[in-house]
C-alpha cells in the first residue's frame, strides 16, 4: 500500500512539473508577445497636469477587430449560449435550446456595445484577450492548449470557461465575467416588430407601454427629433437649444413649433454654470434660476422624452440613457455599477424609491464630520427636505404591491420580519393600476408620471430663462488665482459624430456630474487635494434569486414597493442592509444568474418569468472604493468590499434565503457562477416553520454559500448608488467641499450631487442628494446676495 501511495504521489508531482514548466514556457512568449506588439505602452498612465483636453478625443479609439478575432469571439459566445443537445418531442423547446449567437447577431452586437458603451481600458483589455486567443503561444497559456480557440472543441472551450470563472488570477475572472455579460444581447435585442426570438419560450410577456403601432409611429419623430435637436452643422457647432419654447418637454410638439436655434460665440458668459441635470443639478439649476439668476445646464448625456420612452421601452434600446450603457465596472470586475446619463440623470431611469435623509445619518453627518446645518435639530436642512418631496410629489399612493414585492412582504411576515411601505416620486393618477403591466421605470417614464428633475426642477428652471446644452461634457474648470471663472467642454453630435471645444465663463460653477465624474472633473483641472476621488461609496447590492411554482412577471407594475428595514442596524451605528426587491428583465436576469454550463443557464432562463430577484442592500463601512484617471482622463474606478462588510452582507443573503423559502420559493440561487442552487418543496412557512426536508436543505444551502464567501472570483455585487467621492467636511484636510458646499482650493466652485455625501445614506439617495443640493442652492443664494450689497457700497 505504502509503495501504491508513493507512486501515486510521484506521478501527481511529475504532473505538476509539467503543468509548471509549461506556464514557465508560455509565459516567456507571451512576455516576447506582448513586447513584439509592443502593447505596454498603452497601458502608460498619464498625469492630470499632462492632458490636454482638445486631445483627448484623439486618444479614444475605435473597437475593430478583424475577421479572425471576429470568430474568436463568436467561438467564446458560442461557449456560453451556444447549441445544446435536449431530449425533448416540444418543437419550440427545442429550438430554444439550438439556438446559438448567429441566430442574434451577438458578435455585431457585443461589438457595438463596446464601442458605443465600453471605457478605453475595457476595450483594450477585451480586445488584446482576444487577439491573444487568436495565437497559438496565447492560448497556451490562457487555455493550456496549444491549438487556437476557435480550434478547439465546443465541451473542452466550455471546460476552459469553467476554469476561467473559479481561477484565483484575476486576468481569467475578469475574462469570464465580461464575456458572459457581454452574451445578454440574445435576450434583449427586437427586431423590427419588437420582438425576440427567445421572449415566446421563456414566457416574458413584454408591455410596448402603447400600442405597437404607435410605437412604429413614434420612430419617425425620434428620427426627425434627433436630427432637429441637434442639427449642429459639420463646421459649425456653436449652438444652444433656446428651451424657453419648451413647456410640456415633449418632443413631438417641441418639433411641431419649429424650434429656433441661438448661435453664440465661444467664451459665452452665463453667471452660473450647473455641470449635470440629474437629482443634485436639476435641483440647484431650478432654484437659482426661479430666483431670477442666469443659468445654463450642461449635461454630458442625451435629451430624451416620454416619445423617445415609448420607443426605448427595452433594455437593449434603452442603453443610451446610461452611463456606459449601464455597465460600469471596477477594475477587478468584483462590482458592476449602474448610472443615468441623460437629462434629469438617474432621476429619469431610477426606481422612484423616495426615501428622506433619517434622523441617524443626519446626527452622523452633524457629529463625525462637523456640518452642524445638516443635523436633526436644523430647520433650515428640514426645510430643504420637504421643498423636495414637495416638488417631487412623494407618495405611497400609488406604492402597490406587484408580485414580486408581495413574495417579500409575504415571507417576511410569515418569519415575524417587519416591513413597509416605500414612498415614491411619482404621479398617483397616471401611476395606477390601470399601467399594471407596465414596470418600464428603467427606460424613462412614458406616461410622465414620474416626477424626476425633468418633468420638476429642470421645467421650473427653463420657463424662468435657464438653458440647456446635451451632449456636452465639461472637461476641466478654468480656474485663475485659486478662482474658478469657466469651463472647458465639448459638445458632441451624435448623429455624424462631430466634436467640437467650446469655452464657458462664469461667475458660479457647480459641479453635479455624479459621484464618478465630479472628481474627475476636479483632478482634470489640477485642484490639489487629496480626498478627491477617495471615500467612494456604494451601496453594494447582493443579489438571491428566487423561482416560485406561479408566475411573477417581475418586469411589470411599481418596482420597489415594500422594504425591510429588520436588518439595517447591525453594529449598533445604523450599518447594515435593507432587503427590497428588483425589476428583473430577461437582460438583468442573464446579467446576473449564474453560469455552470450552457444547458443549466439556458435551463434557468426558461424560469425567468417565475423568478423573484430580490437584494440586500448594504450600506458600505469599511470597503474601500476610489476613482482616479485613466489614461485618458476618463473615470477609473477601485473598489473592495470591507470585512465587517462582508459579514453584513451575508447576513441580508441568508435572510432573503429564508425569506423568499418561507414566501413559497422551490428554487433559490445566488448569483455566484458555477454554484449549484437550493431545491425546495414550494410549501413555504405558512406558520413560520419549514417542514423537516426543506429546513435541512436550507442550512445545507446556506453553510455552502459561507464556505464559498463573497470572494469577488465568484460572487458579484451590483451597484446604483454612488457617493462620497469628494465629500464635504468642516476640515480641509478630510474632505474636499466646505459646510456650505463649496470647495475648499478653490472660490466660487460649489458641489451639488452624492458626491458630496460624507458617508453612505444607508436609503436609496435620490431624496438625500434633492435635499442637500437644496440646501447648497440657498448657501449660493446668500453668497450671491453678499456679492450684490458688497458692489451696492
């Protein structure tokens, strides 16, 4: 026996050394490689000081590949959602399951999304994988084959995925992550009568919102709009919509007006420049132009409308309202963070949770970091509070209940878990449950009934005189003698791609461009401090997955109606989750459910429409987030998920286990890859009590998940809320923004969006930031006056 285990031995450290002596190998060719392309280079940083911003659309590349990357990629998709063999008579099954990227042109597609969505380093580190997958030498070392990707067979490139998604290097985790995610277009894309092939099977019965044939009506004024809102001419792009016309922000009679167009020259002088429309802009712009100052809007998103959201009513379409086209990733893929970039901001695609700041976060804010006017006991920051619930029209009117939000309220009330009611921004008259079908929150309100900034601050601050530029994204302040005095910005034609650089002056400038884009804004233009881009925080999300015997259709009616607040106090200092649930879209679902192989992802896609998607919300202590510059002076964004953190966040999965097990789920799943599920009966707890087999099955369940951990290898967090990256302090030396919101190097430059939180709201922030950009806007009022009495002398 001892000389059978010795030979054993010997043979797996004989296996070993060749393993090893062959990564030795393929690692000096790849460094040859990568020297030979001579690739280094573009990975060389460069300083704030050296960018030279009519440059910086000159280092943006376009995202080609050639014909046998084209196929290299194919070859990966056709891993992840290729054909799979079923033995099944149902004809329509069948085809679900033969289905593969040609049938959906997802290479075109995946392409396009890159371009259109991906940042600069997301495209060259997609696209030097690929090449690499395209050589013998690469795939030694990425495969351990030396035959080309697209060479090897369809099980063995499916083995490699699977390695690739456990793989402790970060190189093969990321690849896996992005490919896979880059696979959703083959359940979101239409075609022309707004359809996809996959819909039908997977039951996803899919609202056009109004009727198609309305909808096919509409293309014709999203066209003719486009064109007319920005008929900027090859050469001449100094224009500015006059959107004093606009009262109803409504396209189609925006165009039936024959809206004029005003020509300035560069340097144009506005006393204050609003940088970003979205819940902090819209809010500042509105109330220093109803009080009768002149202002303009620069907004580096599009202008879109309740038309426009009666056409972008999918996920695929409605990409371009987001930032990066809704995926925006930290650099080691651990976190996927969603942003709006649009006029009115996340406003326009959020989930209308209307949260007030609470009295704790309030006292924090008041106590640890020294701004006193923001505390529970200020009535001027209560004021600010109710101004915007006021003006955004916060309700729970129209907070009804659809499925997905009675399976939580339902699960927690059989464990004894309290819930409630979450308020919302929206109108309750065209809000109701006659839209029961509806849920297209994400995509822009088509019945106007969400009051974002667009439809609230934004109207007040046009019909009292403000201006409005979309496609225009400022690139560095100008700053003379530690003053602010303009902006540097280029506007954008999106429809033949024409840039042009145009000078702002001013007296004011705000900043509201988001937690991402403010500090890069301020590195870019040189501000020396070192909190700018520090103390990013998240509210990370982690996702449980849940399949019941009925139909749920979680894609339609209210989005976020019910809340559990049962876990948000878990270190006695208010950190820890609330527990709320998600639209979940065929698109947000193929995102976000786990990968083992091609059959079991296209298996549990077919559940997509009984599937409860809910969420532990975390507000973040100790993770550790930053954004810096890339070498284009774009957003770099590092983020990790802290210890206590992570013992909060299992926390809130292992309840919404039991939760939606206790609500009648009989199948539950995390969103780690390569994991395999909670089976049930479906019986739930009617009493609070599981029966013998389901309970044993949910401790087994969740000791696995522990043992797995929140490592970001396998499991990945989801973000919508971005804060603190240049938070305001009473010290100079901690933060960025004064009390008041303007900066501490640099006169006349206020903050006005989440940027500015010192800490995490721990609430959906939309009421938070409303709030405080509020609050700031009256601080600019009072400087504004002191100025006039100061020249009155």
């Amino acid at each position: 026996v001892s000389t059978q285990s010795t030979g054993v031995f010997l043979l797996e450290l004989q296996k070993k050394i060749k393993i090893l002596i062959t990564t030795i190998i393929a690692t000096i060719f790849l460094i040859k490689y990568l020297k030979k392309k001579d690739l280094k280079k573009n990975l060389k940083r460069i300083e704030p000081q050296q960018l030279v911003i009519s440059q910086l659309k000159n280092l943006s590349q376009p995202f080609i590949l050639n014909e046998e990357q084209k196929k290299t990629l194919f070859s990966i998709f056709e891993a992840f959602f290729g054909p799979v063999e079923v033995n099944t008579t149902n004809e329509e099954l069948k085809k679900y399951f033969e289905y593969g990227p040609s049938d959906f042109s997802i290479v075109a597609k995946s392409i396009d999304l890159i371009e259109n969505a991906g940042s600069e380093d997301a495209k060259k580190k997609i696209k030097k994988l690929i090449s690499l997958l395209t050589t013998r030498v690469g795939c030694l070392f990425l495969t351990g084959s030396i035959k080309k990707f697209v060479d090897q067979p369809l099980e063995q490139r499916r083995t490699i995925l699977k390695s690739w998604g456990l793989s402790r290097f970060l190189l093969f985790r990321s690849a896996f992550v992005a490919f896979k995610r880059l696979c959703w277009p083959a359940f979101t894309a239409i075609d022309h009568n707004y359809q996809n092939k996959l819909w039908k099977t997977i039951n996803y019965k899919h609202s056009n919102v109004f009727p198609l044939e309305q909808c096919l009506s509409n293309r014709h004024y999203m066209n003719v709009n486009d064109k007319l809102n920005l008929s900027f001419n090859d050469l001449e792009i100094e224009s500015i919509a006059n959107l004093n016309q606009l009262k109803s922000n409504r396209l189609k009679k925006f165009a039936d007006k024959s809206l004029a167009w005003q020509p300035f020259a560069n340097n144009i002088f506005f006393p204050i420049i609003v940088i970003g429309s979205g819940a902090g802009g819209g809010v500042i712009a509105g109330e220093l132009a109803t009080a009768g100052n002149r202002v303009v809007i620069l907004e580096k998103g599009g202008w879109f409308t309740e038309e426009d959201f009666q056409t972008m009513n999918t996920e695929f379409q409605s990409t371009k309202l987001y930032e990066l086209g809704g995926v925006v990733n930290a650099e080691d893929f651990a976190i996927t963070m969603m942003a709006g970039s649009c006029v009115g901001g996340g406003t326009t695609i959020n989930w209308c949770a209307s949260f007030e700041p609470p009295n704790y976060l309030r006292n924090q804010w008041a106590q640890k970091y020294g701004l006193t006017e923001l505390g529970p006991q200020s009535t001027t920051f209560t004021q600010s509070i109710n101004a915007v619930k006021q003006r955004a029209n916060v309700n729970t009117q129209a907070s009804w209940k659809n499925p997905s939000n009675l399976k939580l309220e339902t699960g927690c009330q059989r464990l004894g878990y309290q819930t409630k009611i979450i308020p919302r921004n929206v109108d309750p008259k065209s809000c109701a449950k006659k839209h029961a079908d509806c849920g297209s929150c994400i995509f822009g309100c088509a019945h106007s009934s969400k009051q974002g900034t667009m439809k609230t601050w934004i109207t007040d601050a046009i019909e009292a005189g403000a201006q409005i530029v979309p496609y225009c994204e400022v690139k560095k302040l100008i700053i003379k003698k530690n003053k602010v005095v303009g902006v540097i910005a280029i506007i954008k034609n999106p429809v033949n791609g024409v840039e042009k650089e145009i000078r702002f002056l001013s007296d004011i400038v705000v900043t509201a461009a988001g937690s991402l884009h403010t500090p890069c804004i301020l590195l870019r233009s040189n501000i020396d401090n070192k909190n700018i881009g520090k103390n990013l925080r998240l509210h990370p999300a982690g996702f449980v997955h849940s399949v019941f015997p009925d139909e749920i259709h979680p894609y339609s009616g209210p989005i976020m109606t019910v809340v559990s607040d049962q876990f948000y106090n878990m270190d006695n200092e208010y950190f820890g989750v609330k527990l709320e649930v998600a639209p979940a879209f065929p698109g947000f679902q193929a995102l976000t459910v786990g990968w083992n192989d091609a059959k079991q992802f296209k298996d549990d896609m077919l559940q997509s429409s009984n599937r409860v998607s809910s969420f532990s919300l975390l507000r973040d202590k100790d993770s550790i987030g930053h954004v810096e510059l890339d070498e284009i002076g774009k957003p770099r964004i590092y983020w990790k998920l802290g210890k206590q953190d992570q013992i909060h966040m299992m926390k809130g999965l292992e309840e919404l286990t039991k939760i939606m097990a206790a609500a009648g789920a009989k199948k539950i799943a995390m969103t780690h890859n390569l994991f395999e599920p909670l089976e049930l009966s479906g019986e739930g707890a009617p009493n609070g009590k599981f029966n013998v087999n389901d309970q044993l099955a949910i401790e087994t369940f969740l000791q696995r998940v522990r043992q797995r951990t929140l490592d970001p290898k396998g499991y990945h967090l989801f973000s919508a809320h971005q804060m603190g990256s240049c938070r305001m302090g009473s010290d100079p030396s901690k933060s960025v923004f004064d009390p008041n919101g303007e900066c501490w190097h640099v006169k006349n430059l206020f903050v006005g969006d989440g940027s500015a939180f010192p800490s995490a709201s721990g609430v959906n922030p939309m009421i938070t930031i409303q709030s405080l950009a509020h609050f700031i806007a009256q601080k600019i009022k009072q400087k504004l006056n002191q100025s006039i009495n100061l020249s009155k002398l």
